[in-house]
C-alpha cells in the first residue's frame, strides 16, 4: 500500500 | 535483503558480541556506559514489538531475538552480577538519559508514518536509538583512555547505521515504494554523532597508538 509499512528491517 | 544491509546487521551482531565478550572474559564492565545499554533495550524492546505477530522471516527473527536477549542480558549484568556491577563507574555515567527518553517519546508522538501504537512505538525507538549512544560518548570523554574492546564495540556499533544508509540509498534506487524517511534521517544524526569518535579511532589505528579521546 501506499506508505511503507512492513518494517522488515531490524 | 542487499549487501549493505546484511553487513550492516553484522557489524552490530559483532558489535554485541565484542561487548558481550569484554564482560564475560574480564568480568568488568569499566569504562561501558549503563544508561546506553538501558537505552538500547528500551530501543529493541519497542521496535520489536511484532515479535510474533509480524513473522519476515527467520533470519528476522533470530536477530530480533539476539538483539533483545543480549541488551537485556548486559543490563542484568551491569545490575545484578555481583562483580560486574562492582566494576561500573556509577560516578562517572551521569548523564541525565531520561530525558532523551522523553524528548524522543514527545517527538514520536508528533512525527510518525502513522498515528498508531505500532508506528508511534517504532519511531520512538528509532530518535532513541539515534541518541542512545550518548551516555557512553560521553563517558568515555571523561575516562579519557579507552580500553581496546570498549573502542572496539563503539566502532562497530557505530558503522552498523553508516551500512544501514548505504542499504537505504540502494533501496531507495531499486525500489518503487520508499519512505524511509524518518528511519533515514535519524540514521544520518546517529552516524554524525560517532564523527568524533570514528575520527580519534582513525588516527589511534594510524599511530597504532592507544585510543584517547579529547577531555
């Protein structure tokens, strides 16, 4: 979706 | 998962573990600032918050884990381990670090990508994270010399973010969706606070002399 929201960073 | 990130990742991984070896092989923790470690579990304990309901992947989540066991683990020592703690300079780490937990709370609360616990959670322990590191620069100012693993766990703790900029220019050129920008910014002002130090432990490395820093 628009805004980047996964987080999949630490 | 680039390049940039996964040495990135590592250099804090190693990070860790030089500390964790410092502790464990000399039982002392001189010359390691409290209030920084207490600030970093502060940090992995509100950014991993979905631990378990956000699964990536199991890399993701062993290094979750690793990073919130280990700063707990070091908080404990530095608390409770009879001869550790015996080794902290209480007199010397005083820097007032509540405060950077609360400026950092009050900004999350007003910068975030979303207004939710999750969002608001994440960018606190984003500016935490970013600060973190202060009690500790400051600590070993006034210690003067530094002992070889200290400087060692700050270097490393130190480049990990510089890696996580170059992943997020790499992302930044190779993928559509990005707005990192919170995470981006707060990484450049936690980078730029280890300037000084990366710059004394250059010249330390240089002379092959003993690292001191400034007063």
């Amino acid at each position: 979706e628009g805004i980047y929201h996964d987080h999949d960073e630490l | 998962m680039n390049i940039f990130r996964f040495a990135g990742d590592m250099t804090h991984l190693i990070s860790v573990l030089v500390l964790l070896l410092k502790i464990y092989a000399t039982k002392s923790c001189s010359g390691i600032s409290l209030k920084t470690q207490e600030l970093y579990a502060l940090v992995f304990l509100s950014r991993y918050l979905d631990l378990f309901t956000n699964y990536i992947s199991l890399y993701n989540t062993l290094m979750k884990l690793v990073f919130i066991g280990s700063s707990l683990a070091i908080v404990w020592c530095m608390r409770m381990h009879h001869a550790v703690k015996r080794s902290y300079d209480k007199e010397v780490d005083t820097f007032r670090h509540y405060y950077l937990v609360l400026a950092c709370f009050v900004l999350a609360t007003l910068v975030n990508e979303q207004f939710t616990l999750r969002e608001v959670c994440w960018a606190f322990s984003i500016y935490l994270e970013a600060v973190a590191i202060l009690p500790q620069l400051v600590l070993l100012q006034r210690s003067g010399n530094v002992d070889n693993l200290t400087g060692q766990y700050v270097f490393f703790l130190g480049a990990y973010r510089a890696f996580y900029i170059l992943n997020w220019i790499y992302r930044y050129f190779t993928e559509q969706y990005f707005t990192r920008w919170i995470a981006c910014i707060a990484g450049i002002v936690q980078t730029a606070l280890y300037a000084d130090f990366f710059y004394y432990y250059f010249i330390s490395w240089k002379n092959n002399a003993k690292l001191q820093l400034p007063a």
